[in-house]
C-alpha cells in the first residue's frame, strides 16, 4: 500500500498543460489541484481530494481536468468554475487508490492507474467504467498511456511489465518483459510506433525504448545511477528526456543510445515531465514542489513556479538548536540560509522548529 506522506510535504507527483498553452496543472501530496495561469501572479486552487493526488490529465477540449487521488476518486474538474463535475469510484471496492490518468485522444475515455486493482477505463458521458485490465499478479500500476491513434492503451508496474491494453474492451495484447525493477512511466513515441518505459531500483534506473508491433527492444538506455520516475518525447521522436530520483533530467539521443545533456532540475525526485502542445518547452515537477519550464531544445531554464511553502521567507540564518539535516528540511520549505554568516541566535521556539 502506498505510504502515507505528511501533511507538510509539498512534493509534486504529476503536470500537464491545456491543450491551448495558457494553463498548467499540478497535484501532488498536499491533496490539492494547482492550476498555472500565466495572466495571473496567483494559482487557483481546486480543493476535494482528501489525500495524495497522483495524476492530472487535461481533456483533448480543455473543457475538463481529470485528477486521480489516494482518497479511492477521479474527479473531473471544470477548471473554469472549479468544481468537481464528477466523481468516479470503483464499483466493486470503494477503497481503491488511483494514480495516473489518461485521455483517449477523442476525449470519449479515461484511463486510471491503481494500486493492486489494475487499469480502469472510463466512459465519461455516462461515468460508467468500460473495462479493467487485470495483471496477474495484481501490480501497483503508477501510470497509463494511450498511443496517439487511440487503439492501444500502455500500462506500468511495480512486477517490472510492460503491459499493451486493447482500448475497445480491455484485452491484453501484449506483456513486455525486461524490467529488474519496478516500471515508473511510460510514454509513447510521437507517430506512436515505439513506447519508452522508464524504472529501475533504488540504485540504478533504465530505459527501454520498444518496437511496439514486434514488441523487441532495440534500444537500452541504462547508464543512469537514479530511478527512471518520468519521460517524454521530443516532438520528432529523435530525443527522449527522463526525470529521476537524482532530481536531474537526461536527454538521450535515442538512436545512438547516448545521453546527450544533463540539467541539474529538482531538490529531490523529479516526478513528472510534460512537453507543451507546440513541442517548444518542457514542463518538470518533483518532490521540491516547483514547476519548472525548460526550452526543450537547448535545456535552458525559462521560468519556476511555486505556490508558497510553509516557512517561505522564513530566515534561519545563525539560528540555534537545529541540526544540518533540520536546517535542509526548512529551507526546502522556503526558508532562507546566508551560510557566508557566522554565529548562531537562539533556538526557533518549538512550534516553528522542526523534527527528524
């Protein structure tokens, strides 16, 4: 079962961008939906999960968000009046916990990732569910994706499989094998003919790149000390970009296998990677909270967002009492540091202070 996260925690699990380019989406533990506005200094904030929300997936219309939480919902949002349109739930155990979301292409079907009860595909005029794809045995599956034709649905999870879903009734057409550890992401290929899925264990991370009709393997991009959390394509197919668990984002060229750039991007696990609509800027969120843009060409920084943290501005600069490890906690919460000063003030009183 997944583990809980503290209230205070201000990771970011998944972010998308509306199909028109104006708007961003983010969730993650804090039980929020963040919407990204560039008109506006201020995100919106869509409030009705009661737990981690783990994916965020905008409709192909951009009429509707799409949001699955730990607290056993996807809810569909109208983003312009922030409320809840509808709720789905599982009709055989109300406790099952979502992760990742997806749109079919034609918006008709939405898919979810979930804990042990495998992928559930949604008719959302009705709110009826279609189909679940089981996995034997029952995985943790983190995230779904649909091939850019509609045909075919990609799964991820934590047996190490890559599993292929017929999108009409649920089929399995295809179990790919290959994984040491646990699958993370997968994504697909812009003309949808290859699907990279990215994992690995604690140690180390991988990337295979398959040939989805023959269902081979011809390119392994392993060479990576951190898990694979995240991926997306270039907008020609020729480059792939992975987020891991350094906090660092690779591009690989993917016909020689080679990682071409590497971009220092979270404090911590980079959790989710989104190319905009134009194929010009990537978008990163991870477990620091910050949104950040990149020109997905050059890997240059453009811009970070960030909802404000609980100690943002917060000075502990010369504060005493609080170890290294207490100080990293709160600046990772907004606090500030000037280590260039010497000598320490008093302790934080209790009630701002943190604990280990």
């Amino acid at each position: 079962m997944p583990v809980c996260v503290s209230k205070r925690c201000i990771c970011s699990f998944s972010i998308c961008k509306s199909p028109d380019g104006s708007q961003f989406a983010s969730a993650g533990a804090d039980t929020l939906v963040t919407l990204w506005d560039g008109a506006r200094r201020t995100p919106s904030l869509l409030h009705g999960h009661s737990w981690t929300v783990y994916g965020v997936a905008w409709s192909p219309d951009g009429r509707l968000l799409a949001s699955g939480g730990w607290d056993n919902a996807v809810r569909l949002w109208d983003t312009t009046t922030g409320e809840a349109r509808q709720i789905f739930q599982d009709p055989d155990h109300i406790d099952t916990i979502f992760c990742g979301v997806a749109w079919s292409p034609d918006g008709k079907l939405l898919a979810s990732a979930s804990y042990q009860r495998g992928v559930q595909v949604w008719e959302v005029t009705t709110g009826t569910r279609r189909w679940v794809g089981w996995t034997d045995p029952p995985a943790w599956i983190r995230r779904v994706a649909w091939s850019p034709d509609g045909m075919c649905l990609a799964s991820g999870g934590d047996d190490g499989s890559v599993c292929l879903w017929e999108a009409s009734d649920g089929t399995l057409l295809e179990k790919l094998r290959g994984h040491r550890g646990i699958v993370m992401s997968v994504a697909w290929s812009p003309e949808g003919t290859r699907l990279a899925s990215g994992g690995g264990g604690r140690d180390s991370g991988e990337i295979f790149v398959w040939e989805v009709q023959s269902g081979e393997r011809p390119y392994t991009l392993n060479e990576v000390s951190a898990m694979i959390n995240a991926l997306a394509w270039g907008p020609t197919g020729a480059v792939l970009v992975s987020g891991g668990s350094d906090g660092r984002l690779r591009w690989w060229e993917v016909q020689s296998g080679q990682c071409v750039r590497v971009q220092e991007a979270h404090q911590g696990t980079v959790q989710s990677l989104k190319v905009s609509p134009d194929g010009s800027t990537l978008a990163s969120c991870g477990e620091d909270g910050a949104i950040r843009l990149w020109d997905l060409e050059s890997g240059e920084p453009l811009q970070t967002l960030r909802r404000d943290r609980p100690y943002e501005r917060l000075d502990i600069t010369g504060i005493r009492g609080l170890s290294d490890a207490q100080k990293a906690s709160l600046r990772a919460l907004g606090a500030l540091e000037d280590r260039s000063v010497g000598g320490e003030l008093p302790a934080l009183p209790a009630e701002r202070g943190m604990t280990t």
